[in-house]
C-alpha cells in the first residue's frame, strides 16, 4: 500500500476517485479483520450518516500489536524517552506492550469497565498512557482522552458531556521544571463527576495525592492481581473507538467521534505513505496524545505498520533548547515530527543549541498543526535536514482523524508553506461564501471536501444534530473545514487559516467564545471579546478586549485575577498574551461585535478600519485604538 513514485501517486489518486470503493476496499485488505465487510461505504452528508465496511468486525489492538507478534515481537514499538534525561529510557518491544496492555485491559474489566463505557484518560506522556489508549480498545471501551493542561471544570464539562464512568490518571505529571498535580487537578473534577465509579491512579511524579475509598485505586497494585490474557473484544467497524473533545465557534468543545474500522484503516494508511516509513526506522512524534496528532500519528498509525515510536514526556527547551536533537542523536531517529511553534521556538536560539549534534540519520521531517511560515520552514529544511530530508507539512483536523493535504515523502515535490496535494481518497474543493465552487487554479476559498474518507468523524457525542449544523450545513452536501486555502498555479494547496472564531495558539485550536466565557465568569467583567493576533513563536496570540467599570485603578492586578480565571475555567493554555481594558465594544446595531474591527487593531493595522459608520457608537473605536497604542 506504500506509494512509492509520482507517477504511482497520480494513478492511485485516479483511481481513489473513479472508483473509491475498490480502493480503499483493496487498501482495508491489509489490516486484519475478524470478519470482512460486504459494502464498503454508504454515505448521506445532510444527514450526516457515513458508514465504512460494514459488517466487518475488528479490533484495532489485534492489528496494533497481535499481528506483529510472530515476526516482530522483539522490535521495540515504543521508545519513553522521560522529561529528565538523567533518568532511564524504556523500550517496550511489541511483545512486551502487548503484555501490558492485555494485563491492564483485565484490570479495567475488574474495575467494571465493559464494551461501550466511556473512560476518561488524563495522564502524562508516559509508556502507560498508550497502553491505558490500548487497553480501552482492547475491551472495546471509548476512550476520551483529555490534554494533561485542562482545568478540572473542562475535565468534569467533558466527563459529564460522555458520562464516563472511569478516570484513568497519575499522581502528577513533569513538564520542563514544573510538575503538575494531576490527580489534585483530577479529584477538583470529579467532585461535579457523578457517573464515575472508579479513579485508577499511576504513581509517576511521587507527590502524596489523596486516595478516596471504595472509587480510588492504584494501577500498581491493580495490575497485581490480573494476569495478562485479554482475548480482543470484536468490534463492528462503526462502532466508537474514541471521543476527542475540541473547540469550535460555540463556547462549548465538542466530543469528536471516531470509529474503529475507518479510523484505523485511514491511519494506518496514512502512516505509511505520508512519512514513507521503511521498517526498522525510528519515528518520533512530538505531540501529546492529548490531542488527535498523538492519537493518530504516536499510537495507531505507527502501531498499526509495526513501527518504533519515540514517546516523549518532556518539551523542546527543557534542559536546554538542545533537546530535541539530543533525542534525534541518541535514537539515531529517521522521522522528525513536529509543529511549527517548536521550530519557531528553537529557531530562535540561533544556531548554538545544534552544535555539534549528529543529525544525519533524519530522512524525513514533518509538520503539523498551524500553517508554517517561510522562515521557519527554510529553517527546519537547513538546520535539521540539511537540505537532504522532505518535509511533509500535513494539513488535517482532529475531525478528520489523519492527514489529509500533504506531501507524501520521496514523492511529492514539496513547496515551502504548502501542504501540497490530496492524499489519494480525498477530494478538497474550495468555495465562495454562497458556497459555489471555485475552480481552477490561482485561486483562494474555503476548503471544503466533497467525498467521505475513512477516518472522517461520524458524529459529535451525544449531539448529532451539532455535527450537522457545524460541518454539513454551511454548504450543501459538502464537509466544511472551517479553514481558508489557497489553490495556487500548480493546483498546490496552502492553508492560510481558519475562517471561523477558533484561534490557533501554539498549535493548540481554542475557540474565542470559549475564552470569552471564562473571561467573563471573573466577578469583575461585565463584557469582554477575544481575537488572534499574530505571535512570533505562537503562531498566533490571544488579545482580549475586556470591560471592567470597577476596576480600583488596580489594572495589573485585575489582569492577573482575569488570567488566573482563565486558567480555572479552561486551563493555562488559553490564557490571553493581552488583554487591553476598554469601556465599550464596537457593535453593530443590532448588537453583534464586529471583530473584523478588533482584529485590525489587535494586529496593529488600524489605518484602514473599513467603514465604521454602521456602528452603534463610532466613537468607541478611536478610545480603543488609543488605548491599544499604550499596552
Ligand atoms: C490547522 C491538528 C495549516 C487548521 C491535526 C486546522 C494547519 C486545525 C495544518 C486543526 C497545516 C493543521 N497547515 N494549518 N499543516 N495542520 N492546521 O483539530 O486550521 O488540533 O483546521 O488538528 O489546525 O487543528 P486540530
């Protein structure tokens, strides 16, 4: 299934086209499945109601780690490279992983965990957050697995919104020179949690944590009293794998549902092409598994080709901005990849942290996340590449479960800042606002795609009716991405951005609704509204425009009462960079804040604002920019 020349590219994507339904039925055929589908796809996209191999039945664990036993069960699946580098690195061979997971598979069962629950996951990045991903698989338990920076508010809003029933955490978690109380963060959200039963707790940082009785155990002694067979619960090809929560235009994150048979067969798939992974080879991934980028590409697309993935607790300037090239060296790691914020971040330490760092076993580099400027793609190509390594910037969403626009690597002539083209399967289109197609090239839109893939979500959990209205209303019969592209001479894409209220920080997607809310929860604020602007490092930055009346004349203190508020109600990852105190909010007549407006300021672009004579009070937007001028 691995595309190994252009022209082969231009075949596959002909023929993922004329006749979907037999390629990606020839694709499937690589996977192991316990029974076969007898249709392929049936889909409807006003419903939306998309289904891929039917009939089929699967577990994505037996294709993850069983099928490899035989002739692979001594090659390392996952490499644990800890936050401190002092401390021992663990490498579980595929054996070895297998062992583990079926072992804590059996401790969830003992738990009252079965078929169908839905199991809250809030762990650092350790060897034993995969096997906890795993071992929900393996019963055919949903896993929801929460980014270890969420607030105990979002981890009981989520909790609650899938009702889920177990909670799998640690004592705490490292991050550079912080630890972060995880099971303190965790025992806050469970006090608002009532369909959890049970809390399973791994001892990693060793800070005292509380234990309640009777809901609280401890994964240490747990998997004492199993053992380590746990026959595969068989799973329909469309039932749910996991939930992943993500921001959208509304204030409230939506749960991303994905199923297991498309889900694992497009992973998979993408894998292998995309990073033209080569057995034997090395693969680092530096995302969390928090996020669907570690879901996809650190545990089932790698796992799922029988490669060796390097799972890292730490981030990239802890000791040093030499981190990650220490790993690259001692790993000897093929594949880099990694997110624009990173190279930006290490970029700007200059060239000392490289000095003297074996690079030359990298083949591939990778990106993802946010749109990657020139400079840093130049960058990472030179510094780390040596001119000598393709990089495969991948366009895709935690919504369409991998990659979707993006070079495949040794095939693909890259272009920098350009996710290039389709992976063969999909079909982007772009459109006007009226939703007409735009064709031809040289041309911007939105991005649009106008046939099912197999690992396109299948709902938002508990809601579908908000899976139709976000995705499939804004345009007739057509999936809507929410972001803005550009098809240039070549017919390569270049993602500029998203068109919606959902900022990109850091690589992380928040919703500016969602920071408003929390930002007007703080007893102070009477109104308050958030936009991006751009941040060197960040990609973008959170400017908020906030109304105060009362404020003491203490303006400073109130700014940190206002982030810490934040950081209670979603975490510290949507804390705004700044937040500018105004008396009024640009509105339209009818009430609506025209961000437009904001946005230009916030960017610092004030000298051609549009026309603000609709306004409620134009008056509001010279104190605005004045005051804009002085933060
Ligand atoms: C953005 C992350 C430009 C985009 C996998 C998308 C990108 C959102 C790229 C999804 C890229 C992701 N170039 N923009 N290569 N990759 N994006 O759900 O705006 O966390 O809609 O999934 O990130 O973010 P999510």
């Amino acid at each position: 299934m691995q595309i190994t020349s252009f022209k082969q590219y231009e075949e596959d994507y002909k023929k993922s086209v004329e006749n979907p339904e037999q390629f990606w039925g020839e694709v499937a055929q690589n996977f192991q499945w316990r029974k076969p589908w007898f249709k392929v796809l049936s889909w409807n996209f006003n419903e939306p109601d998309i289904k891929w191999f039917e009939g089929a039945k699967l577990n994505i664990t037996e294709n993850c780690l069983d099928r490899h036993l035989a002739a692979n069960g001594d090659k390392p699946a996952i490499i644990w490279e800890p936050n401190n580098p002092e401390e021992e690195s663990v490498i579980y061979t595929y054996k070895m992983l297998h062992e583990r997971v079926c072992r804590f598979a059996n401790v969830l069962k003992r738990n009252g965990a079965k078929k169908g629950d839905r199991i809250c996951i809030y762990m650092p990045m350790v060897p034993e957050l995969a096997i906890a991903v795993l071992a929900c698989a393996r019963i055919g338990a949903v896993h929801s697995v929460i980014f270890g920076g969420f607030s105990a508010k979002s981890i009981a809003d989520r909790i609650n919104d899938s009702q889920c029933k177990v909670v799998i955490t640690a004592d705490g978690a490292y991050r550079g020179n912080k630890q972060i109380p995880l099971k303190d963060v965790i025992d806050d959200a469970l006090i608002g949690c009532p369909t959890v039963e049970k809390c399973i707790v791994l001892t990693h940082v060793r800070t005292p944590v509380s234990m309640l009785k009777g809901r609280d155990v401890w994964w240490e002694d747990e998997v004492k009293h199993v053992n380590d067979i746990c026959e595969a619960e068989e799973m329909d090809a469309e039932d749910i794998l996991f939930i992943l929560y993500t921001s959208g235009s509304t204030g409230k994150p939506k749960g991303v549902v994905h199923t297991c048979g498309g889900y694992m067969v497009y992973a998979g798939y993408t894998f292998a092409n995309v990073f033209n992974y080569q057995p034997g080879e090395v693969y680092f991934c530096t995302a969390d598994i928090g996020w669907i980028t570690g879901h996809s590409y650190i545990v089932y697309g790698p796992l799922s080709q029988g490669a060796t993935s390097v799972l890292f607790e730490g981030i990239p300037t802890y000791p040093s901005p030499s981190r990650f090239w220490d790993i690259v060296e001692k790993y000897k790691v093929n594949t880099l990849y990694t997110a624009p914020t990173a190279i930006r971040s290490l970029m700007s330490y200059g060239d000392d942290p490289l000095e003297g760092k074996d690079l030359s076993s990298i083949r591939v580099l990778g990106s993802v996340g946010e749109p990657i400027n020139e400079e840093a793609w130049h960058w990472f190509d030179e510094k780390i590449g040596h001119g000598k390594a393709p990089i495969v910037d991948t366009w895709w969403q935690t919504e369409t479960g991998g990659i979707m626009i993006s070079p495949i690597a040794t095939v693909t002539p890259t272009k920098p800042s350009f996710a290039t083209l389709p992976l063969p399967g999909i079909q982007p289109i772009l459109v006007d606002e009226n939703g007409n197609e735009i064709e031809g090239n040289g041309v911007m839109g939105n991005l649009c795609i106008k046939f099912p893939w197999p690992g396109m979500l299948r709902t938002t959990y508990g809601d579908h009716e908000r899976c139709k209205q976000t995705y499939f209303s804004t345009y007739e019969n057509l999936y809507f991405t929410g972001d803005g592209c550009l098809r240039d001479e070549d017919g390569y894409y270049r993602i500029t951005g998203r068109v919606d209220d959902v900022l990109n920080v850091s690589g992380h997607r928040i919703g500016t609704a969602e920071v408003e809310n929390a930002i007007n929860m703080h007893a102070g604020v009477v109104e308050s509204a958030v936009v991006g602007y751009p941040h060197d490092v960040k990609g973008q930055g959170i400017y908020a425009f906030v109304i105060y009346p009362d404020m003491h004349g203490e303006a400073e203190l109130s700014k940190k009462d206002i982030l810490q508020t934040v950081t209670r109600v979603i975490g510290a990852i949507a804390k705004p960079d700044k937040i500018l105190f105004v008396s009024g909010l640009p509105k339209t007549r009818s009430g609506k804040i025209m961000r437009r407006i904001l946005r230009k300021i916030a960017e610092g672009d004030t000298g051609n604002l549009g026309d603000t004579s609709t306004l409620l009070d134009p008056g509001v937007v010279e104190e605005i920019i004045e005051a804009a001028k002085k933060l």
